[in-house]
C-alpha cells in the first residue's frame, strides 16, 4: 500500500562534528506533520528522540547522545512517511582522557574516565583477530566435514588442541603461496615484538626492584637482630608510626583536592542529570502551558513518552517530579471530563474529548458518561420547554375574535380571493401578525419538536460511535480501547434504549399533556399537563399540530432508530388525528349553526338563496381540511376504518346535517322584527339570476320567507346533499348512505311542515272568503235573477289565487305547481262543500251556481289534481240538470264572456313554456 507521504530525507546536518551531548540542527525533506509525527531519530547509531524537538516539516533540533559508532547517518522516522534516508554524516568527537587532578574546561563523562594503574591485561587482549597479517579467504568446506576430518581438534588457536591445517583450510584455502610465505613472515615478527616488548617491561622496573629487595632485606635483618617486633619502642614499633603519620599528611595534602573533586563530581553528576532529563523536569510547565493553549494532542503526547521512560523509576527525584506530572494530568482528565460533560456541545467536540480522556486513560467510561449526561440534557430542554409556556415567558398567545373564540372557523379557512357563488367572502384576509396569534400549544408543539429532532440524531450519532468503536480510532482500527469501548456497547444496549424509550415517552407525554389531557394518568398531569387555561384549538390548528409530529417521526425514523422505540409516537398521531377529525367536526357543526345569520333572503330565478352554497362549501372546506389528517402514511392506521371512529364520525356528521335543517326551521319561524336587513343593502346587480323585483331594503314577509326556506329545502335535497355524499365517499367516509338518508328525511320533514303551514295561510283566507261573497246582499239561490255574468266575489278569489300564485312565482317557478294545486284543491273542496249545503236551487239559482263553478274550474284547470276534480264533480252533481237548449247556450255565452273579460288575469294560470335557469 502507498503512503500518503514521501520517507523523510535529511540533506543537512550543523554542526558536522562534535563531542556526546552537542546541540545540532537537522534540515531536510518530510521531516513530519508535527510533533506526534516524529517516533524516531537517530545519529549515529544513537536514539536522539528524547532531545528532539520537532520545528517544522524541514527542521529538526535535538543533541547527539554518546553513540558507539564514530561516525554515521542521521535517520528520521514518521508515522506519515515510515523510515528515512540521510545524504549527509555527523562525525562523533572523542574527548581526550583527562586525570582526577587534571583540570578541565569542558565536561568530561565519568564514565569515559579510566586508568591503567594495577589494571592487568587479559591474556584474550592479545590474541590479534588475523594472527596471519593476510587477507582472508574463506573455503567452501562445511565447518560439519572440517569435524569430521579433524577429529577432537579445533580451529581457535588459543585452544590446547589447536590444530594449524584446520585453521589454514577453514580460513585461508584460496590463498596463494608468497601469501603463506608472508604470512609466516608476518609471525615470526610478531614473537619477537612480544618477547622485546616484555624483556623491556622487566629492564625498565629493575632498579625499583632492586631497591625495594634490599629495603626488605635490611629490616628483615634488623628486626631478626633486635628480636623486638612486639616491644614499644621498638623499630616495627617506630616504622609503624612513620607510616601512619605519612598516611595521614598525604591524606591532609590530598584532602582538598579529593573535596574539590567530589564537589566537581557532584556538580557534574546534577548538570548531566539536567541536561540528560531536561524534558522531564521542563514536563510540568509545559503541561500548564499547552493546556491553556488548548494543545492537548502534545500534552497527551508529551505524557506518555514521560510515563514510558520514568513511569516506573526508583530515583527520587525522578518520582518527585514524575508525581507532580501525575497531578497535572489528573487535573487535566478532571477539566477534559468537565468540558465533555458539558451542554451544549457538538458531536465533533464529544469525539475529541472522549479520545483525550482514553489516551489519559481516564478511570470510568467517559463515552458512557457523555451519553447520560446528554439523556439528562434532552430530557431537561423538554421539561423547560413545556414549563416556559405554563408560566406564561412565551409570547404568542392566540389573540381573540369579536365573539372571543381564537379558533379561525371554517368559513373564515375559506380563501379571500375565492367569492363565494352566492356573495362574497365571509372572513378578512390573515393579518400580518399572524405568527403572534398562533395559540400557544401549536408554538409548544413545534418548539419541542425542534428541540428533539435538533438533539437526538447527534444523540444517536454518538451512540453509533460508542458501539462500532470510532470514539477511538476514525480509521477504525482494532485496538484495545475499540475492544473495550465495543464490549461496553453490548452490555449497555438496554441501557440506551431504555433512554431512547424515556426520551419519546417524555415527547409524547408533554405533547398529550398540551392536547389530550385526558388520556394521561391522573398523577401526570401536574407533571405533564397545566394548559388549562389555554385555549382550545381548531381543526386547522390540529392539522398544522399533525404536520409537526409527523415531521419528527420521519426525521426519526430516517436515523434508523428501531420501529418499536418510536411506536409511541404513532399512538399519538392515531389518538391527535382522531381528536383532530372529531374537533373539526364539532366546530364545524358550530359554524353551520351560525350559517343562518348570514341569510341575506336573496333569490335567483330557482329561489335559492346563497344559504345552500354556503353551507356546502362549508362542509367542502371542512372536508378538505381533514385531508393531511385522514391520510394515512406508511406504518399508519387507516382511522376511518376503526369502528369507534367510524360510528362518532357518522353521528356528528348526521348531527351537521341536523343542525342546519333546524337553522332553516328557525328562519321561518323569526318575526319580521328579528330579521336582520343589514346584508341587503349591496345586492349583486351583475348577477342576471336575481330576481330583479327585489328592491334595495327589501325585507321578506313571513309568508315569503316560508316560500324561500321551502326553495332552499328542495335545492338540499335534490343537489346538496347529493353532492355532499360524493364528497364524504371522495375522503374516505363510511356511512354515507346513512348520513343522506337521515338527512333528506330531516329535510323533507321540514319541507312538509313549511308547506303546510304556507298553505294554512294563504288558502282558508281565500276559502273562507267564498261563503260571505256567495251570500253578500242577501243572495238567495231559491229566488235569484237570470244570469248575467260571474259574480264578484268568485272574481276576487280568483285574484287572490293570482295574488299567490305571483307571490310564489317570485320565489321559484317550481313552486307553482306545488302551491297552486293545494290552493285550488282548498277552494274546490269549500265551494264542494258550500253547493251540498244548498238545500233546494231555483232555475235561475241552478244556473248561476253552474256558471260560477264551471268558471272557476276552467279558470284553474292547469293546477286541479284528483282531488280537485272530485271535489267539483260532487258540487256539479249537487245541483239541477239543465234541460233547456237556451239555458245551455246562455250558460256558454256567459262563461265565455267571463273568460273574455279575465284573459289577462287568467293568463297566469296557463303552462308557461319558459323553462327555469339550471344553476
């Protein structure tokens, strides 16, 4: 595999020569990144590495340390480069040995210093290593065959069983002969320089024999004389004395010069030890330095090349100094553990601070201890979060409506831009403050979220770490810490998901705390709960809630966290999205409440006001806002399929339909002093479907406003509701058939009691009215008159009829029928009624009762039904035949002449070919 970087290459060296211990400067090529780069150095033969101090990538200053060889290359190694070369050599200067009283003015190694005196020489000193004086030239022979052939022999010279041709094969085999001759030349040499070199060793120390023979001899002589070796006073006596009084005025001359040379040794021994150890003892200040400097690589660095060379020293002043790095490095594991432990902090700062910790070989598991402390952490931010908008330090609280409700209704969700089909919007556009009067729950919800997906990946992040071992090593490379650290990992797993499951169950408590109280424990509450006095949200708000959530779960998911840690949080999105369909759906029945205030009794050519729009894009637009929260995304439950659901969300939908049909009841029941005139003040001009009889503060009386409720409850139950049940199967809602089904019968309930009670009081005023017109000025059917025409009375009900039959015709064209039919139906019923009480009729009084009633059916023949027919065939029946030709022909002339005489009343009575406008 290639290196990244090129071997280190020294090109220079100053200076070139000098003693042990001198101070050089290394320049060359690659000399390493830094100071941790650098693991090796050596000049010489000698590792320099103690001294060295790393400058930069070209320059190197260290001291050259007592090597062996005299000369030799400078060799730098780097973990980034591997081993180097050198183009250049250092020559290593011997210092000349000096005596113990000789003076010196640079420093002299005790170790280098040694005499010869009373030192004997080895007898293996001088056994020359070429005794030959010749090249020599090894053979090919094995030393196993030379052996054999030479049986109990040996080739060392030295030894008594030394066998010459032995040594001649094994080491000069390919020698010639003048060589051999050179060689024995060589030997005899070398014996006569041995015995002149000893013979003269003898001559030169004669004399002092000699003397000291003699001496010898005199005092053996004298003390054999005297016979007083043990008497006081004596000569042994006396030459004792003088010996001890010459040791002791030697040791007197002496004495200074042995005390300046201990003190000099001393001295020299503690600037050795100086200059030797300086890194040591300069440790502890460069420790304190680089710490503040925030080195903590070269301190690491620094300390454990201390603790490999005097971690286990027996020298005291070693340990002394040694224990005080000890405590500078336990200090720094106390500051490296404190600054881990602290919050915030990134990802990257965590890794590196573990890293220090384990190089220190801190006690404990930091890794683990990081975690923990960020669990605590995340666990806390929570908890403040929630409490910052219990007591109130958030701004934002939902500012109140008119009507002091923050919740926007579902009308007012309607875009400003969009009119309504029949009118304009019904809520101002969204302020610019609009983030200010976000309800303090929906702010909570998206800041603890924030909170949560802006600390729990870096969380996990750190786990990941902890468990495939790179908190110790980015390359991932085995070693002991990553072992470590991954058998840690293993026996903590259910530690840490413990605190995955602490920490979403902490999520989803506070979220249920703020939005469904009620489904927490009763002892959580005070913990999790307190948002009482806030106020209640709306569906949109729900929604918006939803979105948040959803987004924290994915961004969860998206780091891999196992499905089960997180199913609490999709017990929550179930429990808010069936909370959120069930609000809207209540609020939405609130504003179909309020729908009926906002009737401006405006009609088009179908009678149908703006009310029916209205209220199906209300139900459209409560619809489409349940469309995030009905969706179902993966891992989800479908909540329409749940049966609870299904059943809650039918009833409230039936109860809508409800609430809106007995709004209209409540219409038709207002008397004309409760109704409100202020929204027909702006009439929509442009339209070609307003019916333009309507004039500016128009107010409808009862009879009309019973006619226009009877339109709308038509229009609801043959296109509304219809197109609303489209509209619940489009979303996803069961139960449709039953929701339509209640709610026509609900309208058509309504429909039935409006029209008759419009009936009751347009026919018995029209009905009642024939009886006195039938008998005003004394008529008498038994004594009348010949026939001149129809009388006024059945005129004037006739005028009625028209009068309602353009008061209906007003409102909706396809309310004629309906109404005239049943008015016509009373009237034929009460003249039915009025000719079977007639007991007897003259022929005058016959014919005239006659003539009105067939004036009268035929006027309304359009609108008789069955009934009707029935009705004036009875009173027809009632009366006598006419028998005479000329009472038939009067009776046609005047019925002609009536008809005559009413063309133009009597044309709305006719089928109009005019076809209504479909909206």
């Amino acid at each position: 595999m290639s290196r990244a970087r090129q071997p280190p290459l020294v090109t220079g060296i100053s200076p070139k020569e000098g003693a042990a211990w001198t101070k050089v400067t290394i320049r060359g090529e690659n000399l390493g990144t830094g100071p941790t780069d650098l693991i090796g150095l050596s000049i010489c033969g000698h590792n320099c590495l103690l001294t060295a101090e790393w400058m930069s990538a070209s320059k190197i200053v260290c001291r050259v340390g007592p090597a062996k060889d005299d000369k030799g290359e400078i060799i730098v190694t780097t973990k980034s480069g591997g081993l180097g070369t050198s183009t250049v050599s250092f020559k290593l200067i011997r210092p000349e040995r000096i005596g113990i009283l000789d003076q010196s003015a640079v420093w002299v190694d005790e170790l280098t210093f040694r005499t010869d005196r009373n030192k004997g020489i080895s007898p293996l000193s001088l056994r020359p290593s070429n005794p030959l004086g010749i090249d020599i030239d090894k053979g090919k022979i094995s030393p196993k065959d030379l052996e054999l052939t030479f049986p109990g022999m040996s080739a060392d010279f030295t030894s008594e069983n030394f066998s010459a041709t032995w040594y001649l094969i094994e080491n000069h085999a390919g020698s010639s002969f003048d060589q051999l001759k050179i060689a024995a030349s060589n030997l005899k040499k070398q014996a006569t320089k041995k015995n002149e070199g000893s013979l003269a060793y003898v001559k030169g120390g004669l004399s002092t024999f000699f003397e000291a023979q003699d001496a010898l001899s005199a005092i053996h002589q004298k003390l054999e004389s005297d016979g007083t070796e043990k008497v006081e006073g004596s000569m042994t006596q006396r030459l004792e004395n003088i010996l001890n009084r010459a040791s002791n005025t030697a040791d007197t001359l002496f004495q200074e010069v042995l005390g300046r040379k201990d003190k000099a040794d001393s001295t020299r021994n503690a600037l050795n030890v100086l200059q030797r150890f300086k890194f040591l003892f300069n440790l502890p200040l460069n420790i304190e330095r680089n710490i503040q400097k925030g080195d903590y690589d070269v301190v690491i660095n620094d300390y454990e090349k201390a603790k490999s060379l005097f971690g286990n020293t027996e020298v005291p002043v070693f340990k002394k100094v040694y224990a005080e790095v000890e405590t500078r490095i336990g200090a720094l594991r106390s500051l490296l553990l404190e600054k881990l432990l602290q919050t915030p902090s990134t990802l990257h700062d965590q890794k590196r601070y573990i890293r220090y910790l384990s190089d220190l070989h801190a006690p404990g598991d930091p890794a683990w201890q990081c975690i923990d402390a960020q669990h605590k952490w995340i666990l806390q931010l929570m908890q403040n979060c929630r409490d910052e908008f219990i007591s109130g330090q958030r701004v934002g609280a939902g500012a109140l409506d008119p009507e002091g409700d923050t919740r926007p209704s579902a009308l007012g969700r309607l875009s400003h831009t969009a009119s309504l089909k029949r009118g304009g919007s019904l809520r101002t556009p969204r302020s610019s403050n609009w983030h200010f009067e976000t309800p303090q729950q929906v702010q909570f919800v998206e800041k603890l979220s924030d909170v949560v997906i802006g600390q729990l990946p870096n969380f996990w992040k750190l786990w990941i770490s902890y468990v495939n071992g790179s908190l110790f090593s980015e390359t991932g490379e085995k070693s002991g810490q990553v072992e470590k650290s991954k058998k840690n990992a293993r026996q903590r797993q259910n530690d840490f998901k413990k605190m995955i499951e602490e920490l979403t169950s902490r999520l989803v408590k506070l979220i249920r705390g703020a939005l469904l109280p009620a489904t927490l424990p009763q002892g959580e509450l005070s913990l999790y709960g307190g948002w009482e006095s806030k106020t209640d949200l709306a569906g949109s708000w729900l929604t918006q809630i939803i979105h948040t959530v959803r987004g924290c779960h994915e961004a969860l998911s998206a780091m891999e966290i196992p499905n089960d840690l997180l199913q609490v949080i999709q017990d929550l999105l179930l429990d808010l999205r069936v909370h959120c369909l069930m609000v809207t759906l209540v609020h939405t029945t609130e504003d179909v409440n309020r729908l009926a205030e906002k009737e401006d009794w405006l009609v088009d050519n179908e009678g149908i006001t703006s009310l029916p729009s209205r209220f199906e894009q209300c139900m459209v637009q409560m619809l489409q806002s349940l469309k995030e929260p009905l969706e179902t995304k993966p891992g989800e439950t479908n909540v329409l399929q749940l049966e609870q659901v299904q059943d809650q969300a039918a009833e409230l939908s039936v109860r809508i339909m409800k609430v809106f049909v007995n709004s209209l009841e409540q219409l038709s029941t207002k008397t004309d002093g409760d109704i409100n005139t202020s929204h027909n003040i702006s009439l929509d001009l442009s339209s070609p479907d307003r019916f333009t009889g309507i004039q500016e503060g128009f107010t409808p009386t009862s009879e009309q406003r019973l006619l226009i409720i009877l339109s709308n409850c038509q229009y609801l139950e043959r296109h509304t509701f219809l197109n609303l049940a489209h509209h619940f199967e489009k979303h996803g809602f069961t139960g449709t058939e039953k929701i339509t089904r209640v709610s026509v019968d609900a309208v058509r309930g309504l429909d039935r009691k409006l029209f008759e009670a419009y009936i009751e009081r347009r026919a018995d005023p029209i009905a009642g009215s024939l009886e006195p017109g039938i008998y005003a000025g004394y008529f008498d059917w038994r004594d009348c008159q010949t026939p001149t025409g129809v009388r006024n009375y059945l005129k004037e009900a006739l005028v009625n009829i028209i009068a309602v039959h353009a008061e209906v015709f007003t409102v909706s064209k396809d309310l004629v029928p309906r109404v005239l039919s049943r008015i016509v139906e009373s009237v034929a019923d009460e003249m039915c009624r009025l000719m079977q009480c007639v007991s007897s009729f003259s022929k005058n009084g016959a014919l005239q009762a006659r003539l009105e009633l067939c004036a009268l059916r035929d006027a309304i023949a359009t609108y008789l039904n069955a009934d009707s027919n029935a009705s004036f065939k009875l009173a027809l029946e009632s009366l006598p035949q006419l028998h005479s030709g000329a009472d038939k022909k009067l009776l046609e002339e005047l019925l002609n002449k009536f008809k005559s005489s009413m063309q133009l009343q009597l044309t709305c009575f006719q089928a109009s070919s005019v076809q209504p406008i479909k909206r």
